[in-house]
C-alpha cells in the first residue's frame, strides 16, 4: 500500500503554534523549524514509536519523551529518518519531553528538525504531556467557537444583503467581503451577470469561468467543485434553481467556514436567480392579491406553478401540504427556503417552530396509491429533490425525506382541499415526531369509513364525540393516543406534554364518554369519529 506524500488534515479546527507558545502556563520553548505563526496544529498526539508514521492523522504535535532513542543514535540517522517520517505523516510540529528519560533535547534532533523544516518544542519538566494536550483541545474548541460567530455573522448579513433592493449585487458583494476575495455569478451559458471584490489575475479568472462551465456540464444541480490556480483558492457552486446558474469564488486564503458561508450564499442566489429567471414572484403576488380578494385557492391555484387542472376533479392539479421541524433547533428563514427548494417548491411559510411547504403533486388519479399513515426512511436521501424512486424503478412524486428536518406530509389534495391537507400534515408531523421517523406520510386509500354517508357519518361522530368537543386539548390527545396505540411515552412526545398529562386527559375522556377506552371496538369506534371531525 503506497503512502500518502501529503495526508489531508483532520476536519478540526486550526489552531496557531504560536498560541500553544504563548501560553506561559506550559513554558514551552521553540528550539527549530520555522517561525510558529504560519504553523497550524489540528491535534496533539503521545507516541514512543521509533517510526511514529502510521499513528498520525495530519496536522499533529507529536509529543515524545525519547523513550524510543537508541543509545547510539547521534553518530548515525536515526533522527533524520525519524523526523523524515513525521514530516512524511504530515506532522505539524514535535515536542520534545525533557524529563525523566532525557535532560536536555538532543543536538543531532534540534539539526534534523532544522534541516526538514519541522518546528521543535522542548517541554519541561513541570509540564505534562496531558497538559499540553488539554491546552491544544481548549485552543481548538475557541477556535470552534470563533467560526461559529463568524458564520452567524456572515449568515445574518448575508440575509440582510439579500432583502436590499439589489439584492444579487449585495450578496455578492457582502460575500466578497467576507471572503476576502472575489465573488462572480455566471448565467445560463457562462456570461458574467454580475461580480464583486478584487479583480483577480487573467489566469485565475479564466480558470473560474472554466470551474464553473464544468460544475455546469459534468454535475447535478448541486455539485460544488474546488481547484487552486496561482495561490490562489477557487470554488464554483451550481445553484438549484436548475437554470444553470454558477458562484465562483476565488480568495487568496481559505479560512474555516469559508465554504459554509459561500454555501448560504449559494441558497439566497438559488432564490434570488429563481424568481428573475421563472417570473413566478410575479404570479405568486398576483395569486396572493386574488385570494385577498376573495378568490378561490382552485381559481388562483394554475399561478402557482401546480400544474395542469383547473377543478375538482381526478384531472386537477394535486398538491401535497408538509409540515417540517428540524431535528434541532427553530427553522430560520435561510433554512426554511433551502428545505423549499430540496422539496421543490418556493411555497414555503416558516410559521414558528413549524415550516409549512405546499408542493406540487402534479395530476392525480381519484383512487390513490398509498396507503395510511406510515412511516418511511429512505436511506440517503437527504438534500434530493422532491421527486424519488418508488417501487419498480418508478418515478415517486411525494416529497422525500430530508437530512435534519422530521416531515410530515399530506395525501394529494386539489386546491379546495388545502386546509384538510394542512391538518393531514399536522397530524403526520405529529406522528412522525412521536415516532422518530423522518417522515410520515397520511395516506389517501379508501376504507370502511367512507362506506358510510358523509352526512350520516359526520352526524354520528358529532354525537359521540359531544361530551369531549367543548374541551379541544381533551380531543386532541384523545386524537393522538388512538393514532399513537395508546403510547403515553410517544404521545406526550408528540403534543409536548408530560406523560401524566396524558394519563389524566385520556382518563378525563373516559369519563366524560363513559366508555372503556381499553376495549378496542370503542377505540375504532372513537377513531372513525374523530376522522370525520
């Protein structure tokens, strides 16, 4: 197996050997190699191995007590070898132990670090090897916590750029200043629309423009490329807007987070070419004017971009409602319109903890194909559109599970059924949550239920369900525990409750239906009631 000349470092966070230096604490000195302010660590590493190349990551301060040395080794090149494979290994930097085993440093390993350009470190004898270590896991978790800041930052100016009047030119420019570089949008066939920070070098700005023609010939809609031409760091982001629009980046260093902000550039320049290449801001404004003025969502429905359909009836456009939470955290508005844009729809209402999505579903027959609510989890489907494969190779319509959001998604409905949806949704979100599944769907197949009169069937849950409709938290538990099996664990999940609410609600319940609500005739009985509610 053939080595690696360079290894790729660790995905930690850099940290200066110059501030492991100038921790007075440690009393580390510097006795060869280069200037400690253009060194980075990624890790500290303890290893007595005569060839320690094999145990190294990339990036390392290799901390060693000399154990390993041989009695003989000045007069021959065991410190050139040794130091030859740490730097073969890609270590950062050797500190050296002075204590117990040795008192001083060797002279023949200060020259052999000189000579192969490896910083040395002597570490006293007051110092441990675990201390250092733990100072260098300090340094890197402030490092962390500065990137962290620094995307923040960057994020909220650059959803402040995006609201300006010139929105594309803002963002591009705060990017290039956050950058430190420059910052260009390329259209459809290349052509440069707009730019912002220094202009680079003849060389550099072909090899962009040709970065980005690739990403746009030879990738998906969301392929980033990166390359390196005269010093100088290149990325190119192809935008999902599937137009074939480009950002190409080009800074002069690469910083951590560099790549997560150009990425939240990428998603606001996704949106932004969206609406200028589609017009459908346009027609969404016209829609949202018609329904103020009281139109109807299936007559304002064809603006949308839903399809083809104009009624009721099995050939109306279908729409699918999801509702969405993140795994962690509260949605932001950034991440609301990337999660619409991996769905497939710039129809997104990030209301609360809650993001609500309408997805076109496209024509539907009038017998549906799936069936009640049921958990899916397709593996590696995160960030894909919203069409999948279902069975058979066949083009499935229905959202798909996304990386990081928990989805809870409506049977196809038409335009005059959006709010039925809403509450399919509402309750699929509720069941996946309760579930951890990363997505339920509800489902559209006929059953017993529907056998029976609407009017009769409405008219007979109104009924049963009297004594508990005046109290809407008693029907809403009693609604989730049915769906849920009668989990109190899942069902306080779902309603975010303590379980002992839920006991005492369903016991309520109980009481107020005098029924036996372990006898599970009654609960079909309740369940069909409440479908019907």
């Amino acid at each position: 197996m053939q080595e690696s000349a360079v290894p790729p470092t660790p995905p930690t966070p850099p940290v200066s050997l110059a501030a492991l230096l100038a921790r007075e604490d440690l009393g580390l000195r510097l006795l060869a190699g280069p200037p400690p302010a253009g060194v980075t660590i990624h890790g500290a590493h303890t290893s007595e191995m005569s060839d320690p190349f094999p145990y190294l990551l990339g990036g390392d301060l290799l901390l060693t007590a000399g154990v390993h040395i041989p009695e003989a080794a000045g007069s021959g090149t065991y410190f050139d070898d040794y130091v030859a494979r740490i730097v073969a290994a890609g270590g950062a930097a050797l500190g050296f132990g002075v204590a117990p085993v040795h008192d001083t440093v060797p002279r023949a390993l200060v020259a052999a670090c000189e000579a192969y350009g490896l910083p040395l470190l002597e570490v006293p004898p007051r110092t441990t090897f675990s201390g250092v270590a733990r100072a260098v896991w300090r340094l890197m978790a402030q490092a962390r916590m500065a990137e962290l800041r620094r995307v923040s930052e960057a994020q909220q100016a650059l959803a402040a750029a995006a609201s300006r009047p010139d929105p594309v030119p803002s963002v591009l420019r705060r990017l290039a200043a956050r950058l430190d570089g420059r910052a260009v949008l390329y259209g459809p066939r290349g052509a440069r629309i707009a730019a912002a920070g220094r202009e680079p070098g003849g060389e550099v700005r072909r090899a962009l423009a040709e970065l980005a023609r690739f990403v746009t010939t030879h990738a998906s809609a969301t392929a980033t490329a990166t390359d390196t031409v005269a010093g100088t760091r290149l990325a190119a982001y192809a935008l999902g807007t599937g137009q074939g629009f480009v950002l190409g980046v080009a800074a002069p260093h690469r910083e951590s987070g560099d790549h997560t902000i150009a990425s939240v550039a990428a998603v606001l320049l996704s949106l932004l070419t969206g609406e200028h290449q589609s017009g459908t801001g346009a027609a969404r404004s016209s829609a949202l004017v018609r329904l103020l003025l009281g139109a109807r969502p299936e007559e304002v429905a064809p603006l949308l971009g839903g399809g083809a359909g104009d009624g009721d009836g099995a050939g109306a456009a279908r729409w699918h409602v999801v509702h969405a939470r993140p795994t962690t955290g509260s949605p932001d508005p950034v991440a609301a319109s990337a999660l619409g844009a991996a769905l497939g729809s710039p129809l997104v209402d990030p209301a609360g903890d809650v993001v609500r999505v309408l997805v076109p579903a496209g024509p539907h027959p009038d017998a549906g194909a799936a069936a009640g609510d049921e958990p899916r989890a397709r593996a590696g489907a995160s960030g894909t559109a919203a069409a999948s494969t279902g069975p058979g190779g066949t083009a499935d319509p229905r959202p798909a599970p996304q990386s990081g959001w928990t989805l809870g998604v409506s049977a196809p409905v038409t335009p005059a059924e959006w709010a039925a949806g809403d509450a399919q949704a509402a309750r699929a979100l509720a069941r996946a949550r309760a579930t951890r599944a990363p997505v339920v769907r509800h489902g559209g197949r006929p059953a017993l239920a529907d056998l029976v009169p609407d009017g009769e069937a409405e008219a007979h849950a109104r009924a049963l369900l009297e004594p508990v409709a005046a109290v809407p938290a008693l029907t809403e538990t009693l609604r989730a525990w049915l769906s849920l099996h009668g989990s109190w664990d899942r069902t306080a999940v779902a309603l975010s409750v303590h379980r002992n609410t839920v006991r005492q609600r369903i016991a309520r319940c109980a009481a107020l239906l005098d029924a036996d609500l372990d006898d599970p005739d009654v609960r079909m009985e309740l369940w069909f009631a409440l479908r019907r509610t």
